[in-house]
C-alpha cells in the first residue's frame, strides 16, 4: 500500500514538474514574440511618421546656382507658362506704360510666391512678374492689368499684358524662355487701346526690359513645349530641354504653317486725329417763305483735325467745302450757276468699342453757300448748320484706317442780300481716311 501511494506520488510530481516546464516555456515563447512585434511595429511606424514627415516637409536644400542646376537637372525646371501663384511685390514705379515690371530668377526680391518658388533653369528660363496697381497712369485702368501671354518672334520674347476682366482671375506673371543670341524681352498691349504694356510716353513702341545676366551654359536654342509624358513615366530633360505643357495656358499666336507671327505695335484710336472724308452729296435749298426750291449733285471734302480724350473719343474742329454745278430749280436748270458750300465748325467723334470701327460723329458749326454764275451776281446764304453721322472704318496700318461714312446736315439759313430764308438739307457719303 505504501508503495503503491509513494508511486502515485512520483508520477503526479513528474507530470506537474512537466506542466511547468511547458508552461514557462510557453510563456517565455509569447513574450519574446510580444516582443518582437512590439518592436517591429514600433520600427514600423517610426519609419512611416518618418516617410509621412519626408513628404510634409520640403526638402532642405543648399543654396547656390550649382545645387539649383542639380534640382533641375533631376527633376526638371519649372514649366513654360503663366503662375497663378506669383504675386508681383516690387516697386510701383512705372516700367513700361501704367505698369510696374520686373524679370529675373525666382529668388528676385520683387517677386512673391504662395507656396514657394519653383526651380528654372536660369541659361533658359526666366521669370517675369508685373503689376499696375499703385503705378501712376493718366488712363483709366479699370480692373488693372493681367499677364495674357508671350509670343516669340525671332531671337526675341514679348510679352502680352491685357486689360483683367471680370469673373477671369488676373494673372500677375509667368516663367517665359530667355531671350536667344542677343535677343531681348519686351512687353506690350494685347488689345487695342489698352494703356498697359507699350513704351512709357509712346504706348505705340514696344517697352524693352533689362535683361539679367545668364546663368552658366547659356541657352543656345528655344525652350520648346511638348506633349505631356504618359502618367506612368516621367518626363527626361536633355541638354535642350522639352518642356510640358503648362496646367496656365498662354496664348501664343502661330500662324497657319506653324511659324509665329510677328508682332505688331497695337492699333489704337487715341492722341492726334487727322481724317480725310472725300465723297458726293446733294444739296437742297427751300425756301421757308415760298415753293422754290434749288437742288442738285455735288462733291466735297471735309477735313477733321482734333485730338483724343479718352481712347475712342475725339474733340476738334472739322472744315469742309464742295461744289455742286447746275442745280435744279422749281423743274428746270440754273445754266452756268454753282453752289458752293463751306463749312466749319466743332465736331465730336466716338468709337463705341476700341477693337470696333464703328463710329458716330456730331457736328456744330457755321454753313456758307456762295452762289456763283457767268450771268449773275454772286450771292451769299449763311446760318447755323447741325449735322450728324455714322460710319465704319478697317485699319490698313498701325496708324491709318479707310473706311466709309454716312452724313446728314441740316441748317437754317439766310440770304445776306436779300434776307430770304431757307431751310439747308445737305444729305452724303464720303470715304475716309482717318490717322489715329
């Protein structure tokens, strides 16, 4: 009986004695694999908070041209086009007409950039920023002044600045090509009659820029645009440079071949006014007192002489004469007698848009018909006249535009000899030709 109690003894030891050791083992297993996944998670979301820190912050980057060029050697210069996130900051003194400009490197004190500015390739980009507000202008500048874009006639680059309208965001500068072998940057008006973007003093000239110095390795050929790359490779960037597209579409004018137009100095209708209006009229002469009535066909020209007050509105003065041979009168012909009209007065003439031709013109001056003849003494009719038209003219240069023109005067006048007075109808249409 002992030893059969002594033997149970032993086998409920050894049995426990294993237990034990299983579980220890087993606890000693989960705790070095708590372990281990502790530090791997730990590992792992250091390195996660590390990359998501990688791509919330910008890189620190050395300065000097030198590290620019390896940036932009790896990843590409900033694309061609305007920036929606530059602000012009410089000075507000004028540099072309109502417009304070400013073109260099990114880093250019002048220019301000929301979220930082990009990378160019200084020997083939440049950045040019603009502004007219707070810039001293005798025109009226509306909304201000917005980049529109750059054409690039020959070695050159010039620069479009348009009047900002409403509901379009205005655009305050661009990364632009540097100009090529001697080349320069200019800056004028994108639409007729715009005060921005011309010479100071001469809207008409174009406004020539400083240029600053190139980087090292000066361009030798144009940055071009290319078709953007597929979205699953990225763009490669030779020593001539293809650029994408720019997401700030400019307007750069070609022709249907392809080659870029030249740029022109923009027609305006503004500063001095000198007009020709060559053309015929009928002249018609009833008396306010009897039946009789003198008329007949004539030609004339009128010259206008004045000056602009605003873009499309002229003041000056306008002198005309014409002669109309052998008028009628009361059904038969006044054999060897001419009318000879003479006018001269003050005339307003507007131009309801700057890019239109359309235009309308008043008139009010002092009217003379002198009556002259072989077989009768020269008589002379005098009054006040009044008159009014609408006419239509195409440019032909930067400076010259033809066109025609529809007029109709009227006038009260009187005989000086006889004191008879008439009514003066004096209906026309003359062409023009018309220096803005």
């Amino acid at each position: 009986m002992k030893r059969v109690g002594l033997s149970f003894l032993l086998l409920a030891g050894a049995v426990g004695c294993k237990a034990s050791v299983n579980a220890e083992a087993k606890a000693g297993a989960s705790g070095s694999s708590a372990d281990a996944d502790a530090s791997f998670e730990a590992s792992a979301e250091g390195e996660g908070a590390a990359r998501a820190d990688d791509f919330a912050k910008p890189k620190a980057v050395a300065a000097g041209p030198d590290a620019e060029a390896t940036i932009a050697a790896a990843t590409g210069p900033a694309l061609l086009g305007a920036r929606r996130d530059l602000k012009y900051q410089g000075a507000k003194q004028a540099t072309c007409s109502c417009l304070a400009v400013a073109v260099g490197a990114p880093s250019n004190s002048a220019f301000s950039w929301e979220h930082g500015p990009p990378i160019v390739d200084g020997s083939r980009q440049l950045v040019i920023g603009l502004s007219s507000e707070g810039v001293s202008c005798s025109e009226n500048v509306g909304l201000g002044a917005s980049y529109k874009g750059y054409q690039t006639p020959g070695n050159d680059v010039v620069v479009m600045v348009e009047r900002a309208h409403e509901g379009r965001p205005v655009t305050s500068g661009a990364v632009i090509p540097r100009p090529i072998a001697g080349g320069q940057v200019y800056v004028v008006a994108a639409e007729p009659g715009s005060p921005f973007g011309g010479a100071i003093g001469d809207t008409k000239q174009r406004c020539k820029l400083e240029l600053p110095a190139a980087a090292a390795g000066g361009a030798t050929e144009r940055v071009a645009l290319a078709p953007a790359a597929p979205a699953d490779e990225e763009p490669e960037f030779d020593e001539v440079t293809a650029q994408e597209p720019s997401e700030f579409v400019d307007s750069v004018e070609e022709t249907a071949a392809g080659e870029e137009k030249v740029v022109q100095a923009p027609e305006t209708r503004d500063g001095f006014f000198l007009a020709f209006h060559p053309g015929g009229s009928y002249l018609i002469l009833d008396d306010r007192d009897s039946a009789a009535k003198v008329q007949g066909f004539g030609f004339g020209l009128d010259v206008l002489l004045g000056g602009a007050l605003t873009e499309g509105l002229t003041l000056g003065v306008i002198l005309g004469g014409g002669t109309h041979p052998n008028p009628k009168i009361e059904g038969g012909d006044l054999e060897g007698v001419d009318l000879n009209p003479f006018h001269i007065g003050a005339f307003i003439d507007y131009y309801t848009a700057p890019a239109s031709g359309f235009h309308l013109l008043g008139e009010l001056g002092y009217v003379q018909i002198e009556t002259t003849g072989s077989d009768i003494d020269s008589l002379t009719t005098q009054g006040l006249l009044v008159a009014a038209g609408l006419g239509y003219d195409w440019w032909v240069s930067d400076s010259w535009s033809l066109g025609l023109f529809g007029r109709f005067g009227f006038g009260a006048v009187q005989h000086s000899q006889t004191d008879t007075k008439q009514w003066l109808l004096l209906p026309a249409l003359n062409f023009t030709a018309t220096y803005h």
